[in-house]
C-alpha cells in the first residue's frame, strides 16, 4: 500500500462492479463478515447454555476454561481437594455438551446437525 501511488488512505471491503453500478463486497470480506458474524453467534448460544448450568459448574469452568488456572490454583481458591477440581471440572463440561445437544433452539441450530452428520 505504501509503495501504491493511487492509494487513498483508507481500505475498503467493497469493490465496485462497473458494469452494473453497484459496489459488491469482496469474497475474502465476505468470508470474514460471515465467519465473524457465525462465531458471534455461536458465542451467544454457549452463553445461554452455560447460563443453564448449576453455579458450582459455571464457576469451576471459568476458573479453568476461561481464567485458565491449574487444577492447584482452583482446588485452593476453592477450597476443594485436587481429585475434586477434576471431577467437578469433568462434569461441568459434560452437563455443559449435554445442553448444547439438546434437540430445541437456540442450540438446535448450531449443534444438533453437526452431531447427526
């Protein structure tokens, strides 16, 4: 871009089609509008599904998931032995893949398919 003598300081995702008038968005863009739009998305399934957890599930998948602690980290902060973290964290993550294939909406849309193909 620096070396292009036409550029004209900004970037545009559109380009236009001269033959029909129009400005169309490019197929690289369009990729990444509708891979950004689909992860959007998708989060916000999960967010409801993890809403459906029990506290102590939610809370144990944040701390490792999300937080990203070691398994002694959260057995401290919560005062909980080791064999514990783990088991609980195992069972959080089940419960959590059990919401996420059940056969209504909002998770039908993204999960349900992708499982039965």
């Amino acid at each position: 871009m620096r070396k292009s003598k036409k550029h004209t300081g900004h970037l545009s995702i559109f380009q236009r089609n001269e033959k029909d008038e129009e400005w169309l968005l490019e197929d690289e863009a369009k990729d990444n509008v509708a891979l950004e739009v689909e992860t959007k998305a998708l989060q916000e399934v999960v967010q409801i599904g993890f809403k459906e957890l029990k506290p102590e599930h939610r809370v144990i998948i944040v701390l490792k998931d999300v937080e990203e602690y070691s398994y002694e980290e959260i057995a401290e902060i919560l005062q909980i032995s080791l064999g514990t973290v783990k088991s609980r964290l195992f069972r959080a993550r089940r419960a959590l893949k059990k919401i996420l294939e059940q056969d209504k909406e909002p998770y039908k849309s993204f999960f349900v398919k992708e499982i039965k193909e």
